[in-house]
C-alpha cells in the first residue's frame, strides 16, 4: 500500500464524474448506474506493469461481462494516448483520460500522485448503487492481477441474483 495515497473507503457514495475516451466522446460513471463497474486507475498505459495488468483485464473481460460488470480504466494519460495503447494492445473496455485538469477524478478518488502527476495503481468496485464495495491502492510495480474484483463481483451478482 502506498502510505500518501487514501482511497475513498468501502461504502462511500461514488463521486460522478465525465472523462473522455475518444476526442470526440465522453463517459460518465452516471451512464452505467445499476450495474457494477469496475474502475482500473493506473499510473500510464505504456508502462509495463499497467500494459500487462490491463492485458490481464481484457483476457477477463467476458467473465466480468457475465457477472453484468463494466471495466473502466482511468490515468492522467491524453486521450490520444489511450487510443495507441487500447490498438496496440487490443483493449476494448474504455479507457478514460483523467484530463483537463489533469488528475482531477483520481483525486476525487484519493488515488493521485500530485508530486509525480500521475494516477496511482488502484481498484474500485462500485455496487449498481453506486457505492464503493470495494477500494484498494498497490504498489506501483505489483499488478494487483483480477482475483479480488472478480470476487466482488460474484458476491454482487450473487446477491442480486
């Protein structure tokens, strides 16, 4: 765990927000309201550890799509950024760029590196009420791999089913 960084705890209100994907559309976490999703904050996309934990991800991403999850990424990265990374990668959940101001949604979030001007490695599951059931900061070089969201995930499914 990273000592300056305080993720918003479990069973606190999500904060809303609007970031872009493309340069030409924009999410809000608003938009997938009664459906858990999963926000994936990571330092930048062409890092390594970040490419093999969003690869990793994307390997899981008909698993978390059968538990009627959504899996959002979100650094301080441009959005032109995201774009390369998600192609040459082959991601296709949506990545968000925390940008203008930069970091803004991380720091509402309690996951923002003001000294480097990056995001910090972080998940959260948010119930499809829009509470965090779940918030973890890591280390910069660990990739928290999917055994705990998905955890949470069958838990909400389970619980709703």
């Amino acid at each position: 765990m990273d000592d300056d960084l305080l993720p918003l705890p479990a069973g606190t209100a999500a904060p809303d927000f609007r970031l872009r994907t493309t340069p030409w559309l924009t999410l809000s976490l608003r938009r997938f309201a009664g459906q858990p999703v999963i926000l994936v904050f990571f330092p930048t996309a062409f890092e390594p550890v970040s490419r093999e934990q969003l690869v990793l991800y994307q390997e899981y991403l008909p698993q978390v799509e059968e538990l009627h999850g959504q899996m959002l990424g979100i650094s301080a990265d441009h959005v032109w950024c995201h774009e390369a990374f998600a192609r040459e990668a082959g991601i296709t959940f949506p990545l968000l760029a925390d940008t203008p101001p930069r970091g803004r949604v991380s720091q509402l979030y309690g996951v923002y590196r003001e000294s480097e001007h990056a995001t910090g490695r972080a998940l959260f599951v948010i119930d499809s009420f829009g509470i965090i059931c779940f918030g973890k900061v890591y280390p910069e070089l660990l990739n928290p791999g999917v055994g705990g969201v998905l955890a949470v995930l069958e838990s909400l499914y389970a619980h709703n089913s």
